[in-house]
C-alpha cells in the first residue's frame, strides 16, 4: 500500500504536535502554534504575490524567523502570567 500525501501529511502533524508538546509540557501549546501556521502562511504568500517576488530560500528563512518571534512572546507571557504580572 502507497501512502498518499494526505496521510503523510497527518502523520507530519502529529509528529510536530508530539514534539511541541514535550518542548512545552503541554496540550493546549502545541495546538495554539500549529493553529497560526496556515495563516501565516497564506499572509506570506500575498505578501510575496502583491510586491512581486518569488518564493525562495529566503523567503523560508523570514517565515521561520517570523514563526520563532512569535513562539518567543507566547513564551515571555507565559513567564509574566506565572510571575502575576499579567
């Protein structure tokens, strides 16, 4: 039997949910990350259509960029949330 890429597709999220969720000791972490992906990914895309430029090695780096200040904040509130600050 041939896998077909929606299976491997749902095996690759639940390989990166698994691993969010030992990074972060938690359920609710990894399903708030993997949930702003797609969006940020479709924002990406129209930026790159609207201003012309083509899809490249670059342009993962800034989305991997962009995906790592995010989890960065989440992690700075949570830091707040537990010293009561927030």
């Amino acid at each position: 039997m041939k896998p077909t890429s929606a299976c491997c597709s749902f095996v690759a999220i639940g390989v990166v949910y698994i691993v969010l969720g030992a990074l972060y000791e938690s359920y609710i972490h990894p399903i708030t990350i993997l949930s702003g992906l797609p969006s940020a990914g479709l924002g990406a895309l129209v930026t790159l259509w609207l201003f012309g430029n083509e899809l490249n090695i670059y342009s993962f780096v800034g989305l991997d960029h962009a995906d790592r200040d995010r989890q960065e904040e989440r992690d700075h509130a949570d830091r707040l949330r537990a010293r009561g600050r927030a």
